[in-house]
C-alpha cells in the first residue's frame, strides 16, 4: 500500500494548512462596498472546514478557537464570539460525521452547509445575547459560502493527495 505524499511529510501538510489560513484571512480585510460585503463568501471558515472534514489528524478544536480568534481580530467583532462559533462548528461537525461512511463531494458539501449552518447560527445567537444585534444580512454570506463551497474544495482537495 502506497502512503500519499501527504503521510511522508507532516511538516509540509502543516505547512499548507498554515498557508491556506493566512491566504483565506485576506479577502476578509479587503475592503469592500456595504453591498458587495454582505456577499462576502466566509473563506476562514470554509477552509476550516475543509481541514476539519480531510486532514482532522491536523486540525481540530484548538485550530478551530485559534481561526475564531484571528477572524475576531480581523472582523473587529467581540473577542472570542467568531472563536465559540467556530468550536461549536466543529463539535456539530463531528457529530454529524460519525453518521457518514464515506466522504465524497455530495457529502462534503452537506457537512460544509451543515457546519457554515451552525456557526452563522452560534454567532447570531451569541451576538443577540451579547450585543442585542441581529445582522440578518449575514445570511446572504452564509448563502453564498454553501454555493460557493466546490471551488474551495477544488482549490484544496491537491493538497490532501
């Protein structure tokens, strides 16, 4: 039986999961019309995801609350909301992939809409408890993060092989 290169080397897989996160944060900062931010696809999360579903030897809860609070820090929201969120996600995730046997793309992208599903929910609540603020155009992001999941999954499906 083969190993992938992947196996060979933990170093180069951390390696590229470093590197998918620092890339992912940049379109985040970009600045953008009102508009055209309500579209905003989440990219930290979705390649949070995306190493949560494929390489979970690598990325787990400690990686999740560290991506939350750099998108806290990012995002300029409430220390620790986007981290909660975010830790909540991947307990949702877990769940739901002990009933999966095996991960294809149909299934990948359930579990991604699944888990965009329960952090953009997590955050509402949290904010609502919090702030008092309900940003319900944060839906049309979480919208366009589920249609847009195949491409993040075709751009980081090379790295796993």
């Amino acid at each position: 039986m083969a190993l992938s290169n992947s196996e060979h080397s933990p170093s180069k897989m951390l390696l590229a999961i470093i590197l998918s996160f620092v890339v992912a944060s940049s379109p985040n900062v970009y600045p953008l019309s009102p508009t055209m931010a309500t579209l905003r696809p989440m990219i930290m999360i979705m390649v949070l995801i995306f190493w949560l579903l494929f390489q979970p030897r690598y990325v787990g809860i400690f990686t999740a609350f560290t991506v939350g609070i750099a998108a806290d820090l990012l995002m300029d929201t409430h220390l620790g909301q986007q981290a909660f969120a975010a830790v909540v996600m991947v307990l949702a995730l877990r769940v739901c992939s002990i009933q999966i046997k095996q991960l294809n793309t149909l299934s990948a992208w359930f579990l991604a809409a699944v888990g965009l599903i329960v952090f953009q929910l997590s955050l509402w609540v949290l904010q609502l408890m919090t702030q008092n603020l309900f940003v319900a155009q944060s839906g049309l992001s979480l919208l366009m993060s589920i249609l847009s999941w195949p491409i993040i999954l075709l751009i980081l499906r090379g790295f796993t092989r």
